[in-house]
C-alpha cells in the first residue's frame, strides 16, 4: 500500500493483490469506517480501488453496482468478494454542495433525475429487502431502550410494515440514495456512488434524501421543505407523494434506532426524530408522541 495507513497485516495485504491484479496506479489513499479507498488510474482510466475491511453488508457490494450497469450509477470495471475497481468521478463534486448554497430545489431536481436514469436489473446474488431491514424495530423494542419515544417506534413499526404489505413492484434500489452519495463527473454528469442494495418499491428510495444532507438538519427538517420535496419527486417519477411521506417518517424512526445501535445518544433534537415528527401531521398521526 502507497500510504502508510493504520491497517492490519492481512488488509494491506489484500489492498496491495487488488492493486497488482487489476493494475491501479495508486496516487493517494484515503480510509473510511469500512473500507480502504485508493484513487488513481488503470492506464489513462481514472479509477477508485474500494476494499471493504471486513464481511458484512457491502461484502458483495460489487454485484449491487454491475447491476446498475451504469445507468445514473458509477460503473464497475472489477470486482470480487471484499473489494472492486469502479469509474471514478471527477471532479467528484458531492450534491451537498448545492444543498448547502441555498438551492435545495436544484439539489431535489438532481437527485430525480438521477433516480429516473437508474434501471437496475437483478443482481447475482440475493439482496436483503425493506421488510428484512424492519427487524431493527424488532431489535430496539427487545432491548428495553427509551432513547426514542415508545409511541414514536411502535407508530413508525406499525406504519413500515403495513407500507411493506402493500408494496407496488419491488426493484433493486440504491437503499442509501442521499445527497453525500451523489457526485459530479464532467463527462457523465450526476451518478450516485455506494448503493447498499435492496429490494422494494421506488418511494421507499426516497427516504435516505428526505433526511439530508446530514449538515444542515434545520433544512431537511423545515415541514415547507419536506412538502416541496415530497411533491417533486412524486411528479416527476409519478409516485405517489403520501407514501414517500410515511415511508420518510417510518425510515425516520428507524434511522434513529439504527443510530441508537450505533452506539450513539439519541436525544428527543436528534435530526430524525425532529423530521419523523414534522412528517406525523401529514400522515393524520398528531397527538401521539408520548411515550
């Protein structure tokens, strides 16, 4: 590995086979939570070089972004189990950018079109779908915890699933399609970069964005904003605007407790506890809130 990164033995191994085996010409090294990034080039190609530290979730994360074939996603040129060579955008401009100069519409507009050129196909493998990841809901109340109001999660649990049960057709979506994970690229315009992969119906996309960008919570979680939101992206992908809204509000909950899992305190001003709240009265659920 180029860089002297804090890493163990047996992933700086796996980062230098990646890099010998698929040509990459490394020019700098960066480290996330979950995995090793390399930017640089195979040839003329300007290429990113991600290695996931470990097998979980993003193991298999190759097959998500071949699915996408490269229609409003980044491409993949390589790929194994842990690890994949992908188009690298640049300049790579992040779409919060925008949202933070004061034009969230133009932002809302990037993200629909982006979204509408997305036409994924199935991936090799099985990926999880929206009602596998409502076990977090299952999990939290388990556990005992009233970092979240009891009402908000048992509100939040039983509006998900009836929103599963009644599902149009489910697609492979990006299943984290906000603001960070949405770049520029100067030949290819806006692609979204990092899909988790999961199987539901396309208003369940729309929640990762409803709760963004993370910078600046007083935005995402204004009602007027929320609305305008919710009405753009039901108009110009004909969706229907009421469930993008209580999807929103129910990965809102969920959000919080996967936070809470995390490790971290969730307070009664954490962002998506103030934008499921915000969201409730559109949904007839006012009053309620108490534990």
């Amino acid at each position: 590995m180029p860089m002297d990164l804090p890493v163990s033995r047996e992933l700086r191994s796996r980062v230098d086979d990646r890099i010998n085996a698929w040509r990459v010409s490394v020019e700098r090294v960066s480290q996330t939570q979950g995995s090793i990034l390399a930017f640089g080039r195979r040839g003329t190609q300007p290429v990113v070089l991600k290695v996931i530290k470990d097998p979980g979730d993003e193991w298999r994360s190759g097959e998500i972004v071949d699915a996408f074939d490269g229609k409003g996603v980044v491409r993949v040129y390589e790929y194994v189990e842990g690890a994949m060579l992908l188009e690298r955008a640049c300049p790579g401009t992040h779409l919060v950018s925008i949202a933070l100069n004061a034009d969230d519409d133009r932002a809302t507009e990037i993200l629909v079109d982006v979204i509408g050129r997305m036409s994924p196909c199935a991936p090799a493998h099985t990926v999880p779908t929206v009602e596998a990841w409502a076990k977090g809901f299952e999990r939290y109340v388990a556990g005992g915890s009233t970092q979240i109001p009891t009402r908000l999660v048992l509100d939040a649990h039983r509006l998900y699933t009836d929103l599963c049960c009644s599902q149009s057709q489910a697609r492979l979506l990006h299943g984290d399609l906000h603001h960070s994970n949405v770049l520029f690229d100067s030949d290819r315009g806006w692609v979204a970069v990092d899909p988790k992969g999961v199987a539901g119906e396309l208003e369940y996309e729309i929640g990762a964005a409803l709760r963004n960008p993370q910078e600046r919570p007083n935005l995402f979680t204004d009602p007027t904003v929320i609305e305008a939101r919710a009405q753009r992206f039901a108009h110009e992908l004909h969706l229907d605007a009421r469930r993008i809204l209580a999807w929103g509000f129910a990965q809102a909950v969920l959000s919080a407790i996967w936070a809470a899992e995390d490790g971290l305190v969730v307070e009664p001003n954490h962002p998506c506890i103030v934008l499921a709240n915000a969201i409730r009265p559109t949904l007839g659920m006012e009053g309620r809130t108490q534990p």
